[in-house]
C-alpha cells in the first residue's frame, strides 16, 4: 500500500482445508473474529489467571463448516477432525451464494478500513480465500487489508525464538500449547491471542506494510480441480 492505512478494524482469519497448496486444497472451516483497534490498544493485563482472560470482551465473531467437495487428505483430515464424512452427516452445503453472502455482511458490518489477518496468510489463507470466492464469482472490496503476522513478527520478535509457527509464538509469549489447533477457531484465538502480546506494533506494522485484497492472486487457477 503507498501511504500508511488506519485501519479501524482487523479481522482475525483461519481457514481450515483438505489439505496442502500441492493438494489444490479447498476450504472446508472458515472463522473469522472482528476486533476494533480500541480493544486492541493496550497491553496485556496483569494477574491473568489464563491467557483467554486476555481476550476482549467485544468481538463479532463468524465460523462456518463447509463441504469441501474434495476429498481430505489423511493428514488434513486426522489433523481437523473434520472429515468428508462428518461433514456430510451435519448435512453442510458447498461454499454457496448463503455463505458469501454472510462473510461480505459480516465485513460489511465492521468499521473501516479493515484488515484481515492471518498467520502465514500471504502463503496460504489468503489466495485460498482469493481462489474460492473466484470459484464462486464472488469478490472482497480490493481496498481491504491483508496482514500475514509471520513475516511482521518476524522482523518484530528477535533473538529467543527459532521458529515462527503460530503455536511456537503462543508458547513464547504464553507459557503453553495453544487449546483446538486446527480447527479454525482455535486457531483464531491463538492469533488473536498472539497479536495481543505485540498489537501495538503490529498495528503500526500494518499501516505501513499491509498488501490489499486486489493485488492477492488466487493459491491456483480453476480451470481443472
Ligand atoms: N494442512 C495440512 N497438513 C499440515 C498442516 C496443514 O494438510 N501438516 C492443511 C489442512 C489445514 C490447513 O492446512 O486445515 C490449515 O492449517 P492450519 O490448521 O495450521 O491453519
Ligand atoms: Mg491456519
Ligand atoms: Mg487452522
């Protein structure tokens, strides 16, 4: 982005799928919390008996099963908990014009500008996303936000870490595992959770390094599945 964005809003995302980007994965989980930057403006609190008491009290907050319409793979599957099967039996429809229009209401409803957020979304959450909307022909705003909280805590947190999966960086700044990784809203709240411990930074980081939505390039192209 040429000048610095104040986003208002950002919108923490995970996106649970059929397996990996060599897999031509589709989504299969998706969650999204929606904090304004108020409640995203102060350090962590004191006397915390645990890390959830650190969550904000006001949050919108959207998770959605989907059919996959693709098989998991054994990883993807054992990983999620969430099977072509038992997605079926909960009678869960394809990502249809319902669900689309439920994640554009809901960004739709948020303070902008927005950010979304994701860790490791550059590399995967996000051109996932770009390729099911545009499976669909379904689009975001291309002014909105996109903030991948690996490389920002990267360059942010130094020294004392030698690896920057979310679950590491939870257990640095937290004192242990994450709780429900793998499904979209566990991991969630581990970002959200995460940027807590450097929201101030990160914010900043944001303003000055955040790619938008129009220059995302869909994970594949769709002419064949
Ligand atoms: N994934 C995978 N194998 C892994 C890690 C992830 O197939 N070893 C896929 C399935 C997950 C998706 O990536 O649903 C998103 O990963 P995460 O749960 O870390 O957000
Ligand atoms: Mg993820
Ligand atoms: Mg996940």
């Amino acid at each position: 982005m040429a000048s610095p964005k104040d986003f208002q809003t950002f919108v923490f995302l995970d996106i649970e799928t059929t397996g990996l980007p060599k897999d031509r994965p589709r989504m299969a989980e998706l969650c999204l919390f929606a904090v304004h930057r108020r409640s995203l403006q102060r350090s962590l609190l004191r006397g915390a008996v645990t890390p959830s008491d650190q969550l904000p009290r006001v949050i919108d907050k959207l998770t959605l099963c989907i059919d996959p319409q693709k098989p998991f793979t054994p990883t993807a599957e054992e990983i999620t908990g969430l099977s072509n099967q038992n997605l079926e039996e909960n009678c869960k429809p394809d990502l249809n014009g319902a669900a689309v229009e439920a994640v554009q209401g809901f960004l739709g409803r948020q303070t902008g500008p927005i950010c979304l957020v994701a860790h490791n979304g550059l590399g995967y959450d996000f051109p996932l996303l770009c390729a099911e909307f545009q499976r669909v022909g379904a689009s975001l705003p291309p002014d909105t936000g996109c903030l991948d909280t690996l490389p920002a805590l990267r360059e942010l947190v130094k020294g004392a870490i030698g690896n920057y999966q979310l679950g590491r960086l939870y257990l640095y700044f937290y004192g242990q595992e994450p709780l429900r990784a793998h499904s979209a809203e566990g991991d969630v709240i581990t970002l959200l959770l995460v940027f807590l411990a450097k929201a101030t930074e990160l914010m900043e980081w944001a303003s000055l390094n955040a790619r938008s939505w129009g220059e995302i390039q869909p994970m594949y192209s769709l002419s064949r599945n």
